[in-house]
C-alpha cells in the first residue's frame, strides 16, 4: 500500500475499503455465495472439501494472493488474504482455513526465508495446483511447541527424518509439506529447522483424519515419517533456525485465524438477524421486542470491535509495522466474540437453532477451534502480557 493511500484510509476508518479491495471482497462474496453455499451441507456430512470448489480457489487466485506475480500470484497484501478468509468463513469455515493455512503459513513461509530456486519451484506449483500444509506440532508438543521429538539426521547427501505430526491442517490435499524436526535435540530450540517435504517424498505418509467437533469438511491428519529421504536444498532458511521461521510466521497466521473467527461471527449474526425477522410469535416478528433487538445489537457490537483489531493488525503488517501484540489481540478476542455471537444466535433461534437443519449450530461447532489452534488463547494472553509489561 502506497503512502498517500495509507493516508487516505486511515482518515476515513479501517474499516474503509479501496477500490480495488471492494472489488476483491465483492468476488470473493460472489464465490462464496455462488459456489460454496450449495456445497456447505454436503461436505460436512462427508468431512471432505469439494474437489471442485479446491479447483476453483486456484483458478480465482485464492491460492497465491501474496505470492509474488512472477511466480504465478497476485503480489497482493495480507489484507486482501484476510478479506477473503473472512468472506468464506461466513459461509463456510472449513474452506476459509483451507485457503487460510496455505495463504498466511505456508506461502508466507516460502516468501520470507526460501531461496531464489525454491520460491520459483514452490510458489509457482503452489501458485496452479498444489495446497501446502504447516507441520509444527506433535504429541508431546503442543503450546510447547518447541519440545518437538522429530529427529532429521544428516546423511551426507540428504536429510532423513523420523517422528510423527499431528493436527496437521490441509493434511490429506496437501502436496507440499514445511515440516520442522530437529536437527540436535541436546540444542534446544536451536536445532529445530524447517524442511521442505513432498507428498512423494521416500518414507512420507499421510495417517489418521480426526474426527472434529467442527470445520469437520477440513481435513486434521497425522503425518508420518519413517526414514523420510529430503535433499539437502529443501532447507528452508537455514539450519537450526526453524525455531524463528515458525514463530514468525505463525504471527501472520494469527491475523488469518482472527479473519476466520470474523467471518464465522458475521454469518451467524446474519442468519440470526434474518431468523429474527420471520420468525413470528405472539402475532409479531420476534425482532419487533427490544430485548431481542438489544440481543442482536450486543451482537454487531462484538462483531464491529473484532473486525477493527483483525484489521489493524493486518494494516500494520502490510505497513511494515510492527504487529505481534495487535495479532495476538486479534486472534484473542476474535475467537471469543465468534463463539459468544454464534451461541447467541443459537439461542434465538430456540429449538431450531439446535438442530442441523438450520446453520447456527455449525457456526457455533466451527467457532470453537479458534480458542485452540495456532496458539490457544492463554497463549495469546502470555504474549500481550508480556508485550505490554516490556513497554511495547
């Protein structure tokens, strides 16, 4: 974003869009409404994602909206991913952390620390067809992210990992894996290096799906390496910095889940605004009584203050500012309003609002995640605390 633009959106509001962003949102709505609606009920029984719709990301550029034009993507912000995360996320969360993780992880990942010839390599095949996954935690290491048991032995012309991966999100589409193991447990964190793993790879298998409260249509696997073979140039970055690469973009990734847990908020306010206009009891429109009108507006309140930390987060990334506490605001508090907005929406929606045949109930199933998954949400508050007690 130029100067004079972060100028001029500022003086209007954050949640001001550009032209060219409006337009984005607008697709993106487009698709999600055309495309994604229809197919929302069926992936969920199937706990699978439509093939056509993972199709479809890739030809409307969903996969590569920062990666950089010359490899196949749009060279666009952080903000234009987040736009289009909340977007499907209002219709479906599943898809939206599809689009999410290999958008704000995995590309985000390859843009700051790969080399010339593995950005070309990667980002473009990453750019046409090929999801990527995030491959952090493990059993024995989940907020303790950095007690990772995978071991990666130097065998002269190649690394050889062993260990298992679990809550790998994207894990049975994906084809191309940054894998993190250690390279010197007795170094602590400072062995830990990430890697580049291909779904062919030699001794790379893809395990268990788990079988989730919600986004059941995203797929949550183990990943197994017995003996996994990997070229000594699918280092990413450099050896013993994993540790950095996975903090640091994990940061970004906050800013990804607090536009899901946004977009999950929005679609169950709407459902239960439009509920509340229809439904009829005592020979009006429920939302006709101030105490179901305060409850809608409590709602909107929650929604508006989440959309402005998600978005400012995002606008300071994008500024080359300084952002951690604000991500981590935003992911904390997003996840909090998306549960507390769709439980509400459950609520006025009565006994209808329990059962499946109406939306509010995944909403609220989808929502739950966004308290645990890229750091829970004591972790966030151990992180702004900390900012906060050193003066940042």
């Amino acid at each position: 974003m130029s100067t004079a633009a972060g100028i001029a959106l500022s003086n209007t509001g954050l949640t001001v869009l550009s032209e060219e962003e409006d337009l984005f949102r607008a697709s993106v709505r487009e698709f999600a409404e055309g495309e994604v609606r229809p197919r929302v009920e069926a992936m969920e029984h199937a706990s699978k994602l439509d093939p056509d719709l993972i199709k479809q990301c890739f030809e409307l550029g969903l996969m590569a909206i920062e990666s950089p034009e010359e490899y196949g993507g749009a060279g666009s912000t952080i903000f234009n991913a987040i736009i289009a995360i909340e977007e499907i996320a209002r219709v479906d969360a599943s898809l939206s952390v599809f689009v999410d993780v290999h958008n704000t992880l995995v590309t985000n990942a390859f843009m700051r620390w790969a080399t010339d010839d593995l950005k070309k390599k990667y980002l473009t095949q990453m750019a046409e067809s090929k999801v990527g996954a995030f491959a952090l935690s493990e059993a024995s290491s989940g907020s303790d992210a950095f007690a990772l048991k995978t071991r990666a032995v130097d065998k002269g012309d190649h690394y050889e990992l062993n260990g298992q991966k679990l809550w790998i999100t994207n894990g049975n589409e994906a084809e191309i894996f940054i894998v993190f193991a250690t390279i010197d447990p007795e170094a602590g964190y400072k062995g830990i290096t990430a890697f580049i793993v291909e779904k062919g790879f030699e001794g790379f298998s893809v395990g268990k799906k788990e079988d989730k409260l919600g986004i059941r249509a995203s797929s949550t696997t183990e990943l197994i390496l017995d003996g996994c073979k990997v070229p000594k140039d699918n280092v990413l970055g450099e050896v013993g910095k994993g540790y950095k690469i996975s903090i640091e973009t994990l940061n970004e990734g906050r800013v990804g889940i607090g536009a899901q847990m946004l977009g999950i908020a929005q679609g169950a306010y709407e459902a239960a605004l439009k509920y509340t206009q229809e439904r009829e009891q005592f020979g009006q429109a429920i939302g006709n009584f101030q105490a179901v009108q305060f409850q809608l507006a409590e709602m909107a309140v929650e929604i508006e203050a989440t959309r402005l930390l998600v978005y400012n987060a995002a606008r300071l990334k994008d500024a080359g500012r300084p952002f951690l506490k604000e991500a981590a605001m935003a992911k904390l508090y997003s996840s909090r309003c998306a549960e507390a907005v769709s439980s509400k929406a459950i609520e006025l929606f009565g006994g209808y609002g329990y059962v499946k045949d109406y939306p509010v109930e995944k909403f609220w199933r989808d929502s739950k995640i966004g308290s645990i998954y890229e750091g829970t949400s004591n972790m966030q508050l151990q992180t702004i605390a900390k900012l906060i007690i050193s003066g940042k």
